[in-house]
C-alpha cells in the first residue's frame, strides 16, 4: 500500500533566536526538492510557529506539545488551537523527554483526543528504554499504544501518525543507531495492534516512522529494508543540507 513518505524534524529547544531559525527553514524550505510524495514538516519551539509560517508554504509546521485543556488558568501552558492558530498543523506528543520529564500516558491520551478536535494531527511517540531477551519491550510499547489511544475513535486513527523512537536510540548519548530489522519487527507489532483494535483500513494505512539518530548514513536503509513511512528527526533537522538528503533518502524505493 502507498501511504506517502512523511519526514518530521524536532528541533527540541533549538536554535537559539528566530533570526536563526528563520535561516535555517529558509534554506530548508528553498532547496527543499519537489517531491509530493514526501511530506516535509518542522517542529520548532512554539515561539517561532508563526514567524516561521509566514516564510514559505513550501514546509508544514508543527508543535512539539500542547497541553490537554482548551483554554483556563493554565500557566506556562499553550492549547492545541493556539498552536493551529500559529500555523502548526502537527504536533509531537509522548516523546520520550517530555514521558522523561513526568508525562503520563494518561496526559498523552488527553493530548491526542484534544489535538484532534482540535483538526493537528498526533504524531505519537512510543519506544522502550532498554531492550531485554525475553523481549518485555514488546509489552511496554504496547501499553503505551493501549494507554495512547483509549477511547480515540476508529474514525480518527487516520489523523494519527506513530513514530517508534527506542529511547537508547535518541540523542547524542545514544548506544546505538537501530537497525531496519529491529524497526520492521516493531511496525509489524504495531499495525497488528491497530489492525486488532482500529480495523485493517487504518492498520494498512497508519504512517509508521522511525525516530532516534537517522542520519544521511543510515537513513536510506530503513525506507529500503525497514520498510518505515518515513523519519522523525532530531539533531540532523537543524543541518539544512543533512535534513534534505534524509527527505530526498525518504522517497527511496522499497527493494522488491
Ligand atoms: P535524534 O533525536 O535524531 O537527535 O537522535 C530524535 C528524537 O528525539 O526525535
């Protein structure tokens, strides 16, 4: 099946000042080549959104999280319609530094349902911290699925996109890259879960995207061999030139 490519950079709390943010997505969104199969999508820190959303229309924004209530005596938080408001039409929810930084699964799912009636679309994040032979990670991600989407109604799973980033993959600390393998093995138990609980429409169709140190290197080989929907991106999202070689590596062919 041909769900399109989709490539999400995270920028976290980077660039330091929206003149530099502003330069990067320029000359992300300048050489960006013309592929409309791919879908290319930035998501810098809220305050950019809307100086960046006036730049090009060439890159889709999006936000790195909301907060699950509309509106009210939240302090320090920012609604889901804001964020639209600003330009954002993705958000990033149940990453692992916001699960890291005391995020439920409950607020994930609160978030997820806000974010849809609210018309962004969920990019979610699951992914074990460590990985064990008796293969215990498989349960973790499928409680984070469980927990994620309760309640969420068949009819809007075709908003959502999972991203699967293993925790000990991410970052510059990182112990090592994932394989293709080790992807395909967690896509596979992912569509079954949705197949199970939302029906084999939204199994079939449902982007699954691999997230944790994709780079120029490694990236060609998880469309190839991982057969993934396409990437989330961290640090090499803020390298305009590395970022479009992972987008043009996202159009690659799967191997017959
Ligand atoms: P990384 O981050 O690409 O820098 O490993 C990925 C992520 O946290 O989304």
């Amino acid at each position: 099946m041909n769900r399109g490519k989709l490539v999400i950079g995270n920028w976290k709390m980077n660039p330091e000042g929206s003149g530099f943010a502003s330069k990067i997505f320029k000359a992300i969104a300048q050489k960006k080549p013309r592929n409309p199969r791919v879908e290319l999508v930035i998501c810098p820190p809220f305050v950019y959104l809307k100086t960046l959303s006036k730049l090009s229309k060439k890159v889709v924004l999006g936000a790195q999280n909301i907060y699950f209530e509309t509106s009210g005596a939240y302090t320090g938080e920012v609604s889901a319609g804001m964020v639209y408001d600003a330009g954002a039409r993705y958000v990033i929810l149940g990453h692992s530094e916001r699960r890291a930084m005391g995020e439920s699964d409950k607020d994930i799912n609160r978030k997820v349902k806000t974010a849809i009636s609210e018309g962004l679309k969920p990019v979610l994040c699951v992914g074990e911290k460590e990985r064990d032979k008796n293969h215990e990670y498989f349960k973790v991600i499928e409680n984070q699925l469980e927990e994620a989407l309760d309640g969420i109604f068949k009819t809007n799973v075709e908003s959502i996109v999972i991203a699967y980033e293993p925790v000990w993959a991410i970052g510059k600390e990182a112990a090592r890259e994932a394989t293709p393998e080790e992807f395909r093995e967690i896509s596979v138990l992912i569509r079954k879960f949705i197949n199970d609980k939302f029906g084999r429409k939204n199994a079939m169709s449902v982007k699954i995207l691999y997230g944790g140190s994709v780079n120029t290197k490694n990236a060609e080989l998880f469309i190839t061999e991982g057969e993934a929907d396409g990437f989330l991106v961290g640090r090499a999202s803020l390298k305009p030139e590395r970022f479009l070689e992972i987008f043009k590596f996202a159009g690659s062919e799967k191997r017959k």
